[in-house]
C-alpha cells in the first residue's frame, strides 16, 4: 500500500487516516492561516503545485500555511479526528514546501467529546522531531488511548501539505448493544485487506456518505483476461449480517454486470497475512449469490436474498467482471461473545 506512491511504513498500513476530511475530520483552530488554510492540510488527494499561481498573500500553496513569526513562539493547529480512536502513527508531508517547511513538528492528543478550550488537557504523543523539505515523514508512537483531537505544533512557522493520522476507529461494542450498523464501514473500524485490482482507487469503497463522482469509490481496470475482480474487508466486529448495500453511483458505462458477496469467521485475533486471507477467501460461505447490477443506482439485498452463514469477521466481495462500485454497505449486528 502507498500514499503518494511511497511505501507506507507497517503501522499505517493496517489502519484508516482518522485526520480524513473525507471521513469527517474537520479544522477547529489554527493560530493563523495568512497564506494557507488549514482545511487543505487534511484533504485525501496528493498534494499538488501550480507554478505561477499567486492569490492576494502570495504564492498558492495546496496545504497549511502560516506567515514567517518575527517574535518568540511557534505556530500550531487543532484538529477534530474523523472519530473517536486509537492512534498508531502521523504522517507530516512537506510537498512542495522547500524555503518555507517547518525546521520540526510534535503533536498532542486529547480526549474533548464536546471540543478542546483553554481548559483541555492535552497529552504529548510525538516529541518534537525535525522535518525537511518537500518530503513525507513518518512517525509511530505506541498509545491504547483513545482520542477525539490532535494538536500540531509546529516550530517556528512554515507549511505542511498534508497531516494523516493513522489509527484504529474505537467503536464501543457494548454501546451498541442490539442496534444494526455498518459493520463494514470505515468510521467503525472496518478496513479493506486486499483486493485484485484498485487502478482507478478503492479507498474510498467503506467510506461515509454517497459518492460525489466517478473517482469516489473502488474501480479496477478493464479486464482483459478469464476471471473477475474482488476486494476483502475485515469487519468493524463479528457479526451477523441482515443486509447488504451496493451503491453504484455515478458508474454508468462501466459499473459491474453483477455482483456476489462470501463471508467467513476468521476469528477476532486472526493472522491478518493478506496473502494468506486472500487465497482462504475463495472458499469461503457464499452469503449473497450473483445478483445484476444495474447503473448509478442503490441496490440492497435483505433476507430474501442473503444466506445466513452465523457470525463472521470478513467479507469478501465479487464484481464480475469489472468496473466501478461507489460505496459498500454491510449492516448488521455485534454478535454476542461465545456464539458459534
């Protein structure tokens, strides 16, 4: 897996960017904004430059930037995470920041269900680390804590292009009880493990809301050899599966002809090896049979269309033979500790 087209590190590679505006996260503050505003910082596109592009402060830059500090003092900003979670790693990425990065960067974390004040009480999860310029940097930190906010500091002043944050959503299993969720869905914790083919994208898949466009789902190449393509998503939780959705939005001439959906208890605690739950995904329970898509539309299969297959942990959807699908809905409930 990458982010623009660098290797991700082994922490982020099995988490979701909880600092997504995509997913929810959203700005609360900055100490200021003169040549950039910090709602670009957290956009899930690479990170680009237009030579040449200047607004009424100065150059255009596509992230976060503040103005250069003629007093003591550093710069930071304060953002609201997607959701509640457990943070594994950031990623600070300098693109295009050459004369103007930040010389280092640490980051603070709190748990504010209803938003940080003077008041917060704010823990530190990365100390402060250099950064260079025009690169993307990585950094682990090891916490089980959950948090809702993430403060950036940055020293003295500059830009950062993109801030990721990388976790695991904290869904409460005991608050939600008996309800239906999505058990798939990326803001609960479920994730994709592997798939056969993303060329056009695919993180976007489990992601909340409707797509906006053609680019905001999962679609593969066009095919040109026997078979179909796939991808395998480890639930937010075990559980029993009641519906399943498949939106095709905006996929018009190139939405799949059908689709078919397997599922399988691997176990809470299951090697996640994607080789290995790749090749057992072939056999697993068929849990919705081949059934005929049809273009930019909303189609939710229910009892009369699903076979139970008890609690599961993983799914793993076909399109046949290829194309595009928008977003991916597996609702369901927890299932209870001990049952089979």
């Amino acid at each position: 897996m990458t982010t623009d087209g660098v290797s991700l590190p082994e922490f982020a590679r099995n988490a979701i960017n909880l600092a997504s505006a995509g997913l929810g996260a959203r700005p609360v503050f900055a100490t200021d904004e003169f040549f950039a505003p910090l709602e670009r910082m957290l956009q899930d596109s690479a990170p680009v430059y237009h030579p040449g592009v200047y607004d009424e402060n100065g150059k255009w830059m596509d992230g976060w930037e503040t103005r250069r500090r003629r007093g003591p003092g550093n710069d930071h900003a304060i953002v609201a995470l997607a959701t509640n979670g457990r943070i594994h790693g950031f990623e600070v990425d300098t693109a295009h920041f050459t004369g103007n990065y930040p010389a280092a960067c640490a980051i603070d974390a709190c748990l504010s269900p209803i938003g940080p004040d003077e008041r917060t009480v704010w823990t530190e999860l990365l100390c402060a680390r250099p950064l260079g310029p025009s690169a993307q940097h990585f950094f682990e930190v090891r916490s089980e804590e959950v948090w809702s906010h993430v403060r950036l500091r940055i020293y003295p002043d500059g830009g950062v292009a993109r801030f990721r944050v990388y976790g695991t959503p904290a869904l409460d299993q005991a608050g939600a009880g008996a309800a239906e969720i999505d058990l798939a869905s990326s803001l609960l914790g479920g994730r994709i493990l592997a798939y056969s083919n993303g060329h056009y994208g695919h993180q976007r898949l489990l992601a909340p809301g409707r797509g906006i466009n053609m680019g905001d789902g999962w679609e593969t190449r066009r095919r040109r050899e026997p078979g179909n393509d796939w991808i395998v998503v480890k639930l937010a939780a075990r559980g029993d599966i009641e519906r399943v959705v498949v939106d095709t939005a905006h996929f018009k001439g190139n939405y799949p002809d059908a689709c078919s959906l397997q599922a399988a208890d691997l176990g809470e605690t299951a090697c996640e090896l994607a080789s290995a739950v790749t090749a057992s995904s072939m056999f697993w329970h068929e849990v919705l049979p081949p059934q005929k898509l049809s273009a930019d539309n909303l189609h939710s299969y229910g009892a009369n269309e699903l076979r139970d297959p008890g609690p599961v942990t993983h799914v793993r959807f076909n399109i046949f033979p290829d194309g595009g699908v928008s977003r991916l809905r597996v609702f369901g409930r927890i299932a209870k500790a001990g049952t089979a």
